[in-house]
C-alpha cells in the first residue's frame, strides 16, 4: 500500500518538526498539554501527515484558494509516495477523517 505526503520543499528524507529541529520549545509544551487532554496518540509536530490516495490539487486550489497556506491555485508542491513496507513496523499511526466525511 501507498501513502502520499506533500511539502513546498524537497527532503532526502522526510522527518517531522520535532525531529528536523523545526519545533520550539513553547509550541512542543502547548502540544504535550492538548495531547494529555484528548489522549491522543501523540503531539502534532512528532507526526507527519499522509494521505491514503492522490490529493486532487487542482480541485483543492478551487476549493480553498488563497484562504488556506497550502490547498491554493499556483502553490508548488513536492508529491512523496511511501511505501508502507518501508515502515518502521512499530510506528503509531492514527486515521483522521474530516468532520464531513465523519458525518456522512
């Protein structure tokens, strides 16, 4: 199975904020606190998203324009494909779905 990450910029190797020094320290104790919380399976910066399939960019840059940093009409993007093999086969993993899609 595949999974699919986009990022404005090309990496040798994807690694989350936590781990590729991005974080500070306020925004890492912020996200321990929520994470305690909810009991979520972990912060935000310690994750990195994928998708299950292909984002249809073209349809999101219609959909978001210039109202979201990422899903707008004329932004680069890089598409990493993972093979979910290649996975440390003790990662943890949580699957989030939209408030529609959960709706529905």
């Amino acid at each position: 199975m595949k999974l699919y990450h986009y990022a404005k910029d090309l990496y040798p190797i994807l690694k989350n904020r936590l781990k590729s020094g991005a974080a500070d320290d306020k925004e890492i104790e912020e996200q321990m606190a929520w994470n305690k919380e909810i009991g979520g399976p972990g912060i935000y910066n310690a994750h990195i998203s994928f998708f299950i399939d292909p984002l249809p960019l073209v349809l999101l840059g219609k959909i978001f324009d210039e109202r979201h940093h990422t899903w707008f009409n004329g932004n680069e993007l890089y598409e990493y494909i993972v093979d979910v093999d290649s996975l440390d086969k003790n990662i943890v993993y949580d699957i989030v779905e939209s408030p529609m899609a959960v709706k529905h």
